[in-house]
C-alpha cells in the first residue's frame, strides 16, 4: 500500500459564503474486485477518514471517497535498489 498526501492550497467548495473545506481520498486498485467489495473498501475509508481528525468548528469539511479500477492487464511496475 502506497500513500500520498497533496495540500491544496487553492480552492473553492460550492459557493456558499461560509468557510468551507474538503478531504478527497482516492484508492486505485488492480481491476477485478466486485462492485461490492469496492463499496465495502469505501465505506471503511470514510468512517476511518472521519475519525482521524479533530474538525475545526465553523468549517463545513466535505469528506468523499473515490475508488479508482486500475486496468490489470496494461499496468506495468518495477522496483530498482541499488
């Protein structure tokens, strides 16, 4: 398992006046899980995303999952240790 963190630091969420921000994850998998394990895999993510942080108060924080289906049979790896 691989895991990146990228901070943004321009955006904009909806177009409410209040102070809003967002935690966007994204699971790439090799093809072939079922739609059900995916959801499964998601719903996890969520629930573990959302208790992870304290939440500053007056900040509306929009947290989503994305599962991602990477093609088996084009992906292509490598490891080099020198």
């Amino acid at each position: 398992i691989k895991s990146r963190a990228v901070k943004v630091e321009t955006f904009k969420v909806g177009t409410a006046l209040t102070e809003r921000a967002f935690v966007h994850v994204k699971l790439a998998l090799l093809s072939g899980r079922s739609a059900q394990i995916k959801q499964q895999l998601s719903q996890s993510l969520l629930a573990v995303v959302q208790e992870l942080c304290e939440w500053p108060a007056g900040v509306e924080v929009q947290l989503c999952v994305e599962i991602l289906d990477i093609d088996r049979e084009s992906y292509s790896k490598t490891a080099i240790n020198n």
